[in-house]
C-alpha cells in the first residue's frame, strides 16, 4: 500500500506529528482547543490540517479515512503533581475543569466513525495514569477501547533513552487486527504495572508486540545547553546568583562545590521546590534534566547551572534548549518564551515517537490495511 495517514487529536504544538513524519506517516487532521498551541503549531506545519476547537464539537464524520489515530489527551487529573481526580466520566459538562475525561470524547469520536475507525490508535500519558484510583481508571480506558474493537498493549517509554531529559511516559496502542502470535504474556518487556493489570483484568482483551531493545541515551547535556557568553543578559545577577547558593542544603552545597571546582565545564538542572516552609533549590544529580513541565508557576520551570574551572552561573532553560530536549532542535519558535515553554511541557519526545512508529505502529498499520485487501479480494 501506500503511504498512512493520522489523525492527531489533541494535537499540541505537532511534536506528535514530528515524530509520525520521522516514521513515514502523514497527518491529514489534527485538532486541539489551545489557541497558543494552534499558533505554533501553523507556524511550523500550516494551517490546512489543523481544527482549532473543543473535541466535544468534533464529530466522527469530520475526521478523514486514517490508518492511524494519536490521542494525547490532559494529563491534569491523572499525574502524581496534579489533583488526581482521574478519568471522570463521558459526557463532561463545559464548565467542568475535569481535563482528563477529554478521554471519553476521543473514544465517542472513534465510536461514531464507525467502520470507518483506524486501524491503530496511540494513547499517550503520564505513568500516574495506570495508578490513578488503584487502577480503576485505566481498566475503564481498556473497557472502553476493547468495546470499540481495540485489543490494548500496554507501554512505558522513557524519553532519556533518546534525549537528556528523564520523561517517562505511558502508551496505551491499540490494534483493531492484532497478530495471533502477540498475546499478551509475562515474557513480553512491559513494565510490572501492566503485568500486574493483566493478571487483575482476565477480561481485558490485551497483546504484546515484540520489540527491540531501547536505545542508551545521552548522559549529558552538552548537545542541548545554547552557547551563551558569560556576560549574557541571560544570567542571573549576583544578588540572585547568591540567594540561589544560600538555599542549597548541606547535601546539595557539597554537589554544587564539587561540579563548581571541576577543571571542565559541567551542566545541572535544577528546580526551586518547598522545604519545611523555605524555598529552596535543588540540583539534579545526574547529568541529564527533569521532566520539562508547563510553566505555570515557579516550581514548574528548571534552571541551569553551569559549573566548573572555578566558575558558577545559573539561569532559566530557553525555549531553544527545551525544543533539544524534546528532539525538535529544528522547530521555529514563533512565539513568547511562556507561550513555547507551555507548549513543549504538554508536548510529546519526537525520537520516542519516531521510535514506536518505526517499530510497532507503522508495521502493525501495514499488516492491517495488506490483511484487508486480502480479505476482499
């Protein structure tokens, strides 16, 4: 066959797409309902695919014939940083802030595509969402989507096997078609959460595809840090400077003297957190960063300090070294810094993207769309 389309819903800033494209899929829609996301978005991409709206104003005939459907959808009520309400029900009302149930208006879109409905869908999350209410939620997700047709395999990439940031995500793909040879059993490579969910949910129709082994990653963070020359704006003053060293704990001081006097130049992140009522600021200790998140708040943002031959700055990470740490040096950043860094925290890693389209949705799409051409010949 020729070449596979996606659909992307809630599509983002279009890391999503990024990382299809790097597989050889091509977005035919997309949709999302922030404003500031669509910007960017077209800014890269163009606006002939993209649907700027609510998904509950999406229905299933709108979205074009796709071998494949992406569906990132809010994280809000379902991560361990956040209030952890979970999934909610289908049908939430427009003046509910239950993120997260935007779920449920994915799987009613599917559902009224009928005969229509891709082959493979990818569903991409926090890990928070296979504990989220001891399970309950992702056992509704999977009941839901095996309702639909869909036999579910159950993943965790972390994005640190192919950038320096530690951004563990879960996958849910899910096969209308999937090989006899891919049931799912305890010799597959999946995380003990999704063992774990198998052997509480008999019921559940599940798989699991061979894959090959994850990449090492980057270990440092020499290929993201943007050259900034000591006397940059960018950098804090010396009083900033000082009050950042003065909160360091006794543990965190010792790390930071240690990189400070090291002959070569170092990088760290690090995140300003509440200890005992203070803020303070802690440093990462390995050489890679945390999990960029959205910049809502002082907590949310990472800074960076470099390190070494006796010299010590610090400043916030730019949009350009966030854009690196997604895999998307080469995206245009028309936008205010909030506005990128909002965009890249929500986003998706293009590599571990690319990753999963090479080897499991692409191939699992293919083997589809031949096994339905034989079946109608």
């Amino acid at each position: 066959m020729g070449s596979l389309d996606a659909a992307e819903f809630f599509a983002g800033i279009g890391l999503m797409r990024l990382g299809l494209e790097a597989a050889g899929v091509e977005t035919r829609w997309a949709n999302d309902i922030e404003a500031d996301k669509r910007d960017l978005y077209v800014a890269n991409f163009g606006d002939r695919e993209f649907v700027l709206g609510d998904v509950r104003d999406i229905g299933g005939r709108s979205v074009p014939d796709v071998q494949i459907a992406t569906a990132s959808f809010p994280c809000t009520d379902l991560s361990l940083a956040g209030n952890r309400r979970g999934l909610g029900l289908a049908g939430a009302s427009r003046g509910d802030p239950w993120e997260s149930s935007m779920f449920w208006e994915f799987a009613r879109v599917l559902g009224e595509m009928g005969a229509r409905r891709p082959g493979v869908i990818l569903l991409e999350n926090v890990l928070g969402f296979a504990s989220s209410h001891g399970g309950r939620d992702l056992a509704a997700a999977v009941t839901e989507l095996n309702r639909l047709g869909y036999s579910c395999d159950l993943l965790a990439v972390d994005a640190r096997h192919f950038v320096p940031q530690s951004r563990p995500r879960m996958f849910i793909v899910g096969l209308l078609d999937p090989n006899a040879d891919d049931v799912f059993d305890a010799s597959a490579r999946r995380p003990e959460w999704a063992h774990a969910f198998a052997r509480r949910h008999p019921e559940a129709r599940l798989h699991a595809r061979s894959l090959p082994e994850l990449p090492v990653g980057p270990q440092d963070l020499a290929a993201v840090v943007e050259e900034i020359p000591p006397d940059g704006r960018e950098w804090w003053d010396e009083q900033r400077t000082a009050r950042f060293i003065e909160s360091l704990s006794a543990l965190q001081a010792q790390r930071f003297e240690e990189l400070r006097c090291s002959p070569t130049t170092r990088w760290r992140t690090a995140y300003r957190r509440t200890r005992n009522g203070a803020a303070v600021w802690e440093i990462r200790a390995d050489g890679i960063a945390g999990c960029l998140r959205t910049a809502r708040g002082g907590s949310s943002k990472q800074a960076l300090v470099e390190l070494g031959c006796g010299e010590a700055r610090m400043r916030w990470m730019t949009p350009r070294e966030c854009a690196r740490l997604m895999g998307a040096d080469a995206f245009r950043l028309q936008a205010r810094r909030n506005q990128a860094l909002f965009g890249f925290g929500d986003a998706v890693c293009v590599p571990v993207i690319a990753w999963l389209g090479r080897h499991y949705l692409v191939p699992a799409a293919r083997a589809t769309a031949q096994r339905t051409l034989l079946a109608a010949a």
